[in-house]
C-alpha cells in the first residue's frame, strides 16, 4: 500500500505525463488554421491559466508541440488553441473530431502584464496567428474593462483570408474607448479596409508613450519592425511586451531546446517585457 | 460634378476653402512639417482642393497624370491588375500622400489609384511644383527632402510586404 | 559490524588488497557497483561485478583529439584522469522510456511503469565529476519541476570518490575550482598512495551510510605521515601542467563577443559531430520521441540525449534558427561558460578536459576562449541603440 502510494506520488510528481483531455469542438478559423476547443477528460477540472500561457499538446503516438491557449481564462471549462496546420503534428490537431483523446501539460510559460497595464492604454499589436496568444489577454481586460483606459489592437496578416477571427474584431471595434485596426499585405477588390504592414497603422493611432503598455506578438521580424516603430513613437522599452517562440520539447526547462541567451522561453517566457531581452533580440542566430 | 481635365484626373471641384483655411490645413499636414512659411503660402497659390467619391477610379495604370495629392480624409488604394483579379496593395489615408511619382521626370502611373470611400485632398499640378522648385530652391530642397522622406517610408513598408514574414516555410526559399 | 561507526572526516588506512572488500559490501546492501574497466581501447564507466575487473595498472595519455591507452610501471588502480564519458549516462541514461500508453477508444490511457529505478554505487568518481554532477542536480532537479527518470537514479546513489594523483595534459580543473581534490557531496572518498614499498588507500567517510560500509573495510585510523603523503599525492596532481581559462569575467566577455571573427575560424574547423556535447559531464539537453506501434494501439514517449550541434535542434517555422556551425558552437560555447552562470548561478564547465580529448579535429576549448580573451571585440555594436 506505501509502494502503491508512493508510484501514485511518483506518478504525479512526473511532469512530463500527459493528463488526459477531450476534443469538445474543431472549429474552421481560416483555410489552414483551426481553434480546437478541448474539454478535461479526467473529472477534474482545468487548472486555471493566466494569458499568454500555453499547454504541451500530445496527439497519441505522433508528437507533441507548445501551443498558446487562445481562450477565454476565465471560462474554467474549456480550452481553446488555436492552431496553424504546418506539419504533422499540428494536421493530425487540426484533423481531429469532437471526442477525441488529446494529452495536455501545463499551463506553462510567463503571461502577459495584465496587472501592470491596469489604468494604462492597451496597445495589442499582432501579426498573423499571432492574435491567438492575445486573445485571452483581450478577453480579460473586457472582463475587466473599468480596470483600463483605452483599448487598441492592431492586427496584420498577408491577406484577408488569412485573418483570424474576424468577427470578433469588428465586434471589438464597436465596443466603446475601443480602437481596432487590421491590415492585410495585400486584398482583392472586397477588401476595404488597410492594405500595407502593420507598423503603417501606427499613424492612425494617438499613442501616449509612459501611459501605455504595448503587448506584441508576431513573426519575429514583424515583432523587429513595430518596436522600433514604437521606440521611434517614444514608447520606454519596458512598456512594451513581446511573445516569443523556439523549439520546445519538454517545455518544463529539462531538454535545453528552446533557450535564446541565458533565457528558457518556456520558463522564463515566452512573454517578455522588450528591455529583458533587448540585447539578445534581433540578433542573427542566436 | 467636376469638369473633365487633361489627363485622367477628374472630381475636381471649386475650391470651396478661403485662402486662409488652405493654409492652415497645409501648415497641418504631416508632409509640410518643417516647411518655412513663405514656402507654405507658395504652395497654397498652387493647390486646389479636390473630392473624390466612393469607389472612384483617380488615375488609372499608363496615365500621364501629374498631380500630387496630400490626402486630407478618406481612403485611397493603390491596385494593380493581373489576368483573373485584382490586388490591392497599399492604402493611403488622412495626412498622407499620393502621386509622389509626378515629381520625378517619368510621370506615367506604374499603378492605379481609387477611392474606397469619399476622400478629400489638396492636388498640386507636378509640373507646376517643379517650376516653383527650380525658381526657390530653398523651396525645391525643402520639398524634395519631404518628398524622400515619403518615398524611403514606402520603400520600406514594401520590402517588408516583400517579405512574406507570415508564411511558416519562409525559410525554404533555395 | 563495529558499533562505534568511524568519525566522518576522519582518515582511514587501508591496504589495497583490502578494498575488495567494498564490492561485496555495497552489493549486500542492493547496489550495483559502476566503477572505471578497461573496455576496447578506452577507461570507460561500466558494471562491474568484482574488484578485480578495476584497471589496475593502466593509464590514458590524453591530448587534444587524441586518447592512448598505456601500461603504468606500478599496479595503481586509479593512476589515470578522467575516462571517456562521465557517470552522467548511468543518472542521465542516453535513452529513457517517458511512459508507455494504450488506446482505449479514441481516448488512451498512461500506463503506469511499476519498475524501480536503479540503485548505483560509483566507484571512481573524481572530484570534477562530482562538480559535474552537482551542477546537473542544479539543472535537473528544479523548486518547481524535477527530471525524474534522473531524480529517481539520483536518490541514493552511493558514491566513492577518488582523489587525483595525476591530472592529464586535457585537465583544467583548477581553473574552474573543481579539483583535484573531492570536497564534499562523497560517502567515501579514497586517495591511492603506491610505491615501491607500500600500495594503500587513504579512505575517510563523507556521510553516515560511507561511514557504515567503511567499518565493514578493515581500514585502521591513519597516522600523520599516511595523511601528509596523500596531500602530497594531490598537490602533484594539482602541480602536473594543467590547460587554463581565465574565467573571471568570462560571462561579459562571451556576451560581448557575438560577433567575434574568432568565431568563423573555429567553425571552419569543427564538424558538428556533437562529439563534446556526448562526452561532456553536464552538457543535459534532450529531445523526445514519439512513437506508435504500426497498428496505432500503442505508443511511447522516449527521452534522448540530444546535441546543440545538430543542425535542426533549433528548429522552427520550417527552418533552424542557427543553420550556420558557427552559431552552434558559439551557442555550445557560451551557453557552457556564460549563459549558465544566469541560469543556474555557477559555470557549466567543470575543466575535466573531455571535449579537448574527444574532439576528432583537436578543437581546444581552453585555446579558443584564451583567443577570444586575447582580442576582445573592440567593435561597438553594430546597432547603437541596443545596449548589452
């Protein structure tokens, strides 16, 4: 009975074990991008996660990846990810059905500076599926609107087929003290709004440098060009936040993949505020 | 309506500003920061101010057009057209500027410009401008410098749309 | 068993003879002894089962890009430096089932790996190994997560330290303050005197439980000379020529030095072979493989060693983000003595020598830093805006 006890500890104890989760929905974002929507499979529910974090996904016998969670943190009983199919792994996650088995670990990772950015503007700045880690964040400070001052996202993808949840930032752009800008590389004739790169939307936006936290997440490069566009605006660095994302293979600081510098960007982040990390951003290779 | 003009360009109307609220709205316009005053009332005897409306082709691919445009509201979209669609691929809004090329010597549109909702602007004939630069040159530096500015920023923002920064396989390009 | 237990700290004497006795009494108390055998061409760490098999006599000449093995002129069981690999891959092993599960309808379920861990008694280690193994219980064994197949093997290890009394041409364990001498963290620590005249072992007890299998040894307390001539014996050790690194300073000075030309002249050199990341004592990164049986009813989850050095360990977005082998062995290089300081507060090199030895193009560590050092990068930052 001890020995017993001490496997089930043991078993526990192991982090790099899988805690078992259901597919509830698989719901088509894009051409290529879907959110799965996972619900806990074991009875017990969810820990609880903070924005900008995100879960080991296991598809049973393929392969496992870092995905953010896309969701809303305070609905306890769901997950959602937002995935991109590029590879196996993440086609054998976007090709599942509603009922089946998917291996989660974590919540993992750094998040972003909800309690920091009270008070302040919010200027999201996202390229890509890069929205998807800035999602929950958007959701929480809706929650908690009083908590902010203005709202701003900013959102670039290649074109318009390409842009995630649509529908959601036109309702957001409705929503009072609310600004949403979204821009594509290029558009065909039904497309009215921006063409050009995301940085070009900054001149529509009345930024207040030191009354603002900036909260980013792209492709490296796009992430390159708008802070220096925000630097050039006067934005401190330590305003300004970034998401960034390397080979991970355990994502608990044990398998070395994913270090940039000194930094583990599955224990030290992914999300780091500009001036932790300035010296190492940018550089070719690291 | 407008009367048709030389070239392609149309919508023009009467200048429904006083001289007074032209140059206010020139001093205020990002591409004249910097600009000395005499320069600005220059400008102002040279501008006219123009409305396009929704959807409203300004000037089309081949066009000889010659007039620069400081966007004061609306939006404009630069589009190319290609066998089977159309793309847009930059739009330019309040406080910009359209038609940089009239002030280089090929001034044939390489691009067509429309209206995607009604726009205002202030339209300068190119060659006029260039006449005014080479009498002042104080003037012709002040505003080539203005004009670099614009074109370096358009350079940049296209070699970043170039780029294809949201494909995963960018890095497979041989 | 005597019940007065031997003081800990206390020197011990024992003849040489005598400590075959240790093998019987750490197999009583359920451990399987790993201690250094001659194996092929090489000392290597293997199971052994008597005392015997330790390789009396032998010694390795070691020099970059090269290991020989050769006879000693006396019957010393420990007369040589560190072997090819550590003991990492007894805690740490190359290839490690992270757990086993079955399908059960379109869910699956863990299966639960009721096999106990290993129980090891090292016999051998040196004090850079001891170092090496400290440093990875600082990676490994985390405040809010812990590695646990090393967890696990690492619980209740025993360990017999040995004190060097001869340090390889390879060896810099004095620049990184690990040795020669064990300091801590041993049961039992053992410093070899042969001669002529005697062939005897200075034995004292680091713990309770060395102290136990100790009274089991017939070891009689050590007088003066005994403990006088095994300082000496590491002092020769430590007197031998030893390769050097300056290390005061090194973490700003690798940081500052990204892009050092010195850079594109080691890389012109080293093959990625990985070679010193497989040899090396605390080098820990792994990757992870998942796989299924051909009919989809069972898969597994294995853990592996892995090196910086290949070239999709950095794998993203359809491309490596270090795709060059200079960025490799850059990152090998200052991750090992810089960014490890930040992460884990102490360098990540213990000075064994190893990836000198073991490098097949003769790549000397000690040689490159030393050069980095030489000409520090007088160019500012290409970007002036950002600051290190």
């Amino acid at each position: 009975m001890a020995v017993a006890k001490l496997e089930r500890e043991a078993a526990e104890a192991n982090e790099m074990l899988p805690r078992m989760a259901r597919v509830a929905q698989v719901r088509k974002e894009t051409y290529d991008t879907f959110t799965l929507a996972l619900e806990s499979a074991g009875g017990e529910p969810f820990p609880g996660f903070a924005p900008g974090q995100f879960s080991m996904l296991y598809v049973f016998g393929n392969g496992e990846l870092p995905i953010s969670i896309s969701g809303d943190p305070e609905d306890h009983g769901r997950l959602l990810y937002t995935v991109r199919s590029v590879g196996k792994t993440t086609q054998a996650l976007v090709s599942s059905q509603p009922g089946d088995g998917i291996g989660t670990r974590g919540p993992y990772g750094s998040h972003w500076p909800l309690k920091v950015a009270r008070g302040k503007d919010v200027l999201i700045v996202a390229g890509g599926i890069g929205l998807a880690p800035l999602r929950p964040a958007i959701h929480y400070i809706l929650r908690h609107r009083a908590d902010y001052n203005r709202l701003i996202i900013l959102y670039g993808a290649r074109s318009p087929r390409d842009l995630i949840f649509r529908k959601q930032l036109e309702d957001w752009g409705r929503l009072p003290d609310t600004q949403v800008l979204t821009t594509v590389d290029y558009g065909g004739l039904s497309w009215t709004g921006h063409v050009g790169v995301v940085t070009g939307l900054f001149r529509n936006v009345r930024l207040q440098p030191f009354h603002t936290v900036a909260m980013i997440c792209g492709p490296e490069i796009m992430m390159r060009y708008v802070i220096w566009e925000m630097e050039a605006r006067g934005m401190p660095p330590g305003d300004l936040y970034l998401s960034l994302e390397r080979n991970m293979k355990c994502g608990i600081g044990f398998c070395g993949h994913c270090q940039y510098g000194p930094n583990f960007i599955c224990k030290d982040g992914p999300i780091f505020p500009y001036h932790e990390v300035r010296s190492w951003f940018g550089r070719y290779e690291l | 309506m407008g009367a048709a003009l030389s070239g392609a360009s149309r919508g023009f109307e009467e200048s429904a500003m006083t001289l007074d609220n032209l140059v206010n709205t020139l001093f205020e316009h990002p591409f004249l920061q910097g600009f000395a005053p005499e320069h600005i009332d220059k400008l102002a005897a040279m501008a006219s101010e123009v409305c396009f409306r929704k959807s409203e082709l300004i000037f089309r691919e081949g066009d000889e057009s010659s007039f620069f445009y400081l966007l004061l509201s609306g939006k404009v979209a630069l589009e190319t057209n290609m066998p089977g669609r159309t793309l847009r691929i930059v739009t330019l809004g309040t406080g910009e500027e359209l038609g940089w090329s009239s002030m280089t010597a090929h001034h044939s549109k390489q691009f067509q410009a429309r209206s995607l909702e009604e726009t205002r602007a202030l339209a300068f004939d190119g060659v006029r401008l260039q006449h005014a630069c080479d009498e002042d040159c104080r003037l012709g530096y002040t505003l080539m410098r203005a004009m670099l500015r614009v074109v370096a920023q358009r350079l940049q923002s296209t070699r970043l749309q170039l780029v294809d920064l949201y494909s995963p396989l960018s890095a497979q390009v041989g | 068993m005597v019940s007065n237990l031997p003081a800990m700290g206390t020197p011990f004497v024992l003849p040489a003879a005598g400590l075959a006795q240790i093998f019987p009494s750490l197999q009583r108390r359920g451990y399987q002894v790993v201690g250094p055998a001659v194996r092929g061409s090489a000392i290597v760490y293997d199971l052994l089962n008597g005392f015997d098999e330790l390789p009396a006599g032998w010694t390795a000449e070691q020099e970059a890009g090269s290991y020989r093995l050769k006879r000693r002129n006396d019957g010393a069981l420990f007369g040589y430096a560190v072997g090819a690999q550590g003991w990492k891959r007894f805690l740490y092993p190359a290839e490690a089932r992270v757990f086993e599960a079955q399908r059960n309808g379109r869910a699956f379920r863990i299966l639960n790996d009721a096999t106990p861990p290993p129980r090891y008694a090292f016999v051998g280690m040196r004090a850079c190994e001891l170092a090496a193994m400290a440093i990875q219980d600082r990676v490994l064994l985390g405040e809010q997560y812990s590695e646990t197949i090393y967890q696990a093997r690492r619980h209740g290890v025993f360990l017999v330290a040995v004190n060097c009394t001869v340090s390889a041409p390879t060896c810099f364990c004095g620049s990184m303050h690990t040795g020669p001498p064990a300091q801590a963290g041993f049961d039992l620590a053992l410093t070899e005197l042969v001669d002529a005249q005697r062939h005897v072992f200075l034995v004292e007890a680091g713990t309770r439980q060395g102290a136990e299998v100790l009274a089991e040894l017939e070891a009689k307390e050590a007088d003066a000379t005994v403990r006088q001539d095994a300082e000496k014996a590491i002092q020769a050790a430590m007197a031998q020529s030893q390769r050097r690194l300056r290390t005061t300073g090194i973490r700003e000075m690798l940081y500052g030095a990204f892009e050092h030309p010195h850079w594109d002249e080691v890389a012109a050199r080293c093959l990625a072979c990985g070679n010193c990341t497989m040899v090396c004592p605390t080098c820990f990164c792994t990757t992870v493989e998942d796989t299924s049986r051909v009919d989809g009813s069972q898969a597994q989850r294995w853990r592996k060693w892995d090196s910086c050095f290949t070239q999709n360990f950095s794998y993203i977005h359809g491309g490596s983000v270090r795709m060059s082998i200079k960025a490799r062995y850059r990152q090998w290089l200052v991750h090992k003595l810089a960014a490890w300081i930040d992460q884990f507060g102490s360098s990540g090199c213990v000075g064994c020598g190893r990836c000198i030895t073991w490098c097949p193009a003769g790549i000397d560590m000690t040689q490159e830093v030393a050069a980095l050092w030489e000409q520090p990068s007088a160019a500012p930052p290409a970007d002036l805006r950002r600051v290190p």
